[in-house]
C-alpha cells in the first residue's frame, strides 16, 4: 500500500490498525466484508452505528466513523479497486 498508494509509513500503519480495530469490534473478516459494493455500503453502515454506540457524544462519534470508514476505504480501494461511496450515503444521526 505504502508504493502503490503512495502513503508515508506512518499513514499506513495508522490504516492498518484502525482495520484491524474495525475486525476486532465488529467480529468480521475485513476481506470478506469489503468484496463488493453492497456489502462495502453494509459495513460502512455498521462502523457508524458501532461508532454511535461507543462514543459520548455525536461529534466524537462522526470523527470516529470516518477515521474508520475512511481506512476501510483505503483498504477496499487497495484490494478490489472499489472506490469510496458518498459520505451521506453511510452516516446516520439516531432520531
């Protein structure tokens, strides 16, 4: 990732552990999880709602979910090619 996106080691390091965060809370398999579009759209979903869930408030939970959704991008990206998908298409504020 760090030669093919161009990434400092640091940001890299910094995705794959916030992957590996997703897996551990989430109880999932990052490669399978993010095979394609639709299930990509799902996990997003899932981060925000996890996101939600964790946090104290709805600031701390928006940043949270897109540090993470933003790494799971970059690794969807990297292994299938899938790109990002709309940001308001994946984070919804309870009612």
């Amino acid at each position: 990732m760090i030669n093919e996106k161009k990434l400092s080691a640091k940001v890299a390091s910094d995705i794959a552990s916030r992957c590996l965060r997703v897996e551990r809370c989430l109880g999932i398999d990052l490669k399978s999880a993010t095979r394609n579009q639709q299930k990509l759209e799902s996990l997003q979903l899932n981060i925000s709602e996890l996101s939600m869930n964790i946090t104290e408030s709805r600031a701390k939970a928006h940043s949270l979910s897109a540090t993470l959704r933003s790494a799971v991008n970059y690794f969807s990206d990297y292994m299938w090619g899938i790109k990002n998908i709309p940001h308001s298409m994946y984070f919804r504020y309870p009612k």
